[in-house]
C-alpha cells in the first residue's frame, strides 16, 4: 500500500440524455396539471425518457465514454468504477460491473453506491479515499438513472418531476494546476426513511403480484416535507464545508446544487445570502430531477456554457432519499475550449467515422466528446 496522498482532480466529464422528450404539455393532455403550476412550481419544462427497455448501463456507458475521451484516459487503464443509482439495471450484478464489460475495460473493481440523489458525492468521495489510500490511479464515477423505470405516470405530484439522464468524471492523480478536489460532508438521517421511498422490490416487500396489483414499485414522496428539510441541510452542508476549509461562501465562484425544484435552488441560495444568476448553474428546465445524475449533468452543463471555468472554486450539494445529503468543494481544473465548434465537430465525426481511440495526454483532443 501506498500511503502517499496526491492531489486528485476531475480529468474528463461527459455526459448523456435519451433523445425522447415528455414536455409539460403531454402531462396536460391526461393529468389535472398545467404547464403553468410544473413551471412556478417546479421550473421543469422538459424532460428526456428512455425507449421503454433501455437498460441504465447503455447510459452509462454513453457519458463514460465521453468523460474517457476528454481525459485521454483508455477503458483499460481503469482500476475502478463506480455508478451511483437508484434505478440500476438489475438489482445484481452491479450496473458498474455491466458497464465494465461493455467499455471493455480491465478487471478494474466496479460497484454501484445507493445513495439516491447523493450518489454521486458519495460515490465521489469513495473514489477518493481509495485513490488517497494508493490502492488506485485512474477512476471512472458515474451518476446515472431510469428514473421512468420507476415513476407513476398517473401521480401529478411525482412524475412532472423527474427525467432520465447520466453523467461521468474520471478522476486522476495530477497536479494542482489541474484543479483538486478538496473536500467532502457525507451524511443521512435514516429514521426519515419513508418520506421518500419505494415501497416494494427488496427484501422487506419482495416482488409478487400483490406489491404488482397495490403499485408498490414506483416512487411515494412526501414533497412539502422533502422541500423543506433539503433547503436546511444543504444550506448548513455549504456553510460547513467552506468553513472547516477557511473559506467564506464570498470565495466561491459556483454553485451547483442538485436540481430537485428550482424553488429548492432558489431557497438554498436566498439562505446562504448568493446571488442565484451568477452564483448558481441550473438546467432542471431540461432535464427534471435525475437523482444521481443531476449533479454531473449540472456541472457538465456549467462548464459546457462556459459558466464553470478553469481555477473556479465550486461547492455541490445534493440531497435525497435515505434520506441523503452530501457536500463537496473542488477548484476546477479543466481549460474549455470548446468555443472551437468546427475542430470539436471535425473530431466527432472522425471518431464516429473510425472510432479513434484518443492517446493520453493529447491536449487537442481533450474536449472532443462534448454536446455541443
Ligand atoms: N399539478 C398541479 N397541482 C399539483 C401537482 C401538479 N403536477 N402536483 C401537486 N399538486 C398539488 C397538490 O396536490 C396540492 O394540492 P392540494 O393543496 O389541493 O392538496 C398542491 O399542489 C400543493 O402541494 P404541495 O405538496 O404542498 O406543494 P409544494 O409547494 O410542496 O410542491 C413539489 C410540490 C412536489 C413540487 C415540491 O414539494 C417538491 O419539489 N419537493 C421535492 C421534490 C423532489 O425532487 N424530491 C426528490 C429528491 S430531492
């Protein structure tokens, strides 16, 4: 073992959503709502769903790629991968272990982490620590859900909320001009377990025609009591981070907070006393919640947008079922350059055409994954 702990850093992102779109209007058409009440009171316009069938590894697989090739890390030099989620393919083997074989990668250990909207700064954090502990080098963690696997589309005050989608990082041991992550608050408080919760599908309620026929398989939420509890803990989650760094909330350049309800956003940043326009990044007007997904997508889409850049000082936070509610302070540390459309284009079409596999290390190369 390898005690030395070395500066770690975000090397690659990408990032996928399914072509198809439900817009607020399809919910009109069979549902007591309105594009008005989704919108002032949630502010999801949109969201992408998955052909029915389409299992989270093929996702998964879809941001890792991209997170790969903007890292010019190969598959094969991966010696782990984590996906967080709460909608995996199957319940065993892991959705990490799926998506190990379907990138090709080594025998890398690969494991998924449920911590539902958290997730992803769990399974950030765990990454991390194996990284600190020298047991790995190069990790590939993945948020990535079917959250239309699991939803009843005849429940107005759950399925407006919620969209399929994944994003990925690859972590790297680099130096500090390349960013760092820096910290990490991972918490829970289990006894609120059932404001949040899907009944049915585990041990405690095994699948059968009974849990079937009483639609034990889909999410049950008590909304209000969620709302409130995660505008407190991730405003206090911001607070502490920046303090136990020696940092005030005036030192951070961005804030990306799991996108739930814009309402929630908007509370979070009133509390902490930041300004929401330039202070936060937030895309639920496309997406809709995508558990373990909306942080990466919400991060991807900053930097995309040219909103999170190089040297930036960024908090996420997330909160969720468990319930679950996370923390993490990193200095981002990847140039964009993706104002040069026609080289990226260029590029994407090439590995399309002749699927070039990017060497490491070749800067040219770095962004040529992105949606753009
Ligand atoms: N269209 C129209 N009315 C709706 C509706 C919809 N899609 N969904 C709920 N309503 C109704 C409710 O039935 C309720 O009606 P009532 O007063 O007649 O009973 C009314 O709107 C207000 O409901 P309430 O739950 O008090 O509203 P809210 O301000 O808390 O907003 C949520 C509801 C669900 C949007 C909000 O609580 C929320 O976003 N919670 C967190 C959700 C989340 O993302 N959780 C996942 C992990 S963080």
């Amino acid at each position: 073992m390898n005690n030395n702990i070395q500066n770690v850093s975000i090397t690659g992102i990408g990032m996928y959503v399914p072509e198809k779109t439900l817009d607020n209007a399809h919910f009109e058409s069979y549902l007591d709502t309105s594009d008005e009440w989704i919108t002032k009171r949630t502010g999801v316009k949109t969201r992408h769903i998955v052909e029915k069938g389409t299992p989270n590894s093929d996702l998964s697989y879809e941001a890792a790629v991209k997170a790969l090739e903007m890292s010019g890390v190969a598959p094969e030099e991966l010696d782990l991968i984590i996906v967080a989620t709460v909608t995996p393919d199957r319940l065993f083997p892991s959705t990490a272990c799926t998506l190990q074989a379907k990138l090709g990668a080594g025998d890398c250990g690969a494991f998924d982490v449920l911590a539902a909207c958290s997730g992803f700064i769990y399974a950030l954090s765990i990454a991390h620590g194996q990284m600190a502990l020298g047991n790995v080098k190069k990790v590939l963690v993945v948020g990535s859900e079917v959250m239309s696997s699991i939803i009843d589309y005849n429940d107005r005050g759950i399925c407006v909320l919620f969209g399929d989608g994944a994003g990925a990082v690859v972590l790297e041991n680099v130096p500090e001009d390349r960013g760092s992550l820096v910290d990490y608050i991972i918490r829970a408080d289990g006894r609120q377990g059932e404001i949040l919760y899907m009944p049915a599908g585990g041990s405690l309620n095994p699948t059968s025609f009974e849990t079937v026929k009483k639609n034990m398989h889909t999410v049950k939420m008590e909304g209000n009591k969620v709302f409130k509890l995660a505008i407190k803990h991730m405003a206090e989650l911001a607070r502490e981070i920046t303090q136990r760094n020696g940092l005030t909330l005036d030192d951070i350049d961005m804030v990306c907070i799991h996108q739930a309800n814009i309402r929630i956003v908007k509370g979070v940043m009133s509390a902490l006393h930041l300004d929401m326009a330039t202070k936060s990044y937030n895309n639920i007007d496309r997406y809709g919640n995508t558990t373990a997904a909306s942080i990466p997508l919400c991060v991807h889409d900053a930097f995309k947008d040219n909103r999170l850049k190089k040297g930036d000082k960024m908090i996420i936070l997330t909160f969720g079922a468990g319930l679950t509610y996370a923390a993490a302070l990193m200095e981002w540390g990847i140039e964009n350059t993706l104002q040069d459309s026609t080289a990226i284009a260029d590029t994407k079409e090439a590995i399309e055409e002749q699927k070039i596999t990017v060497p490491a290390g070749v800067n040219g190369k770095k962004n040529i994954s992105m949606d753009i």
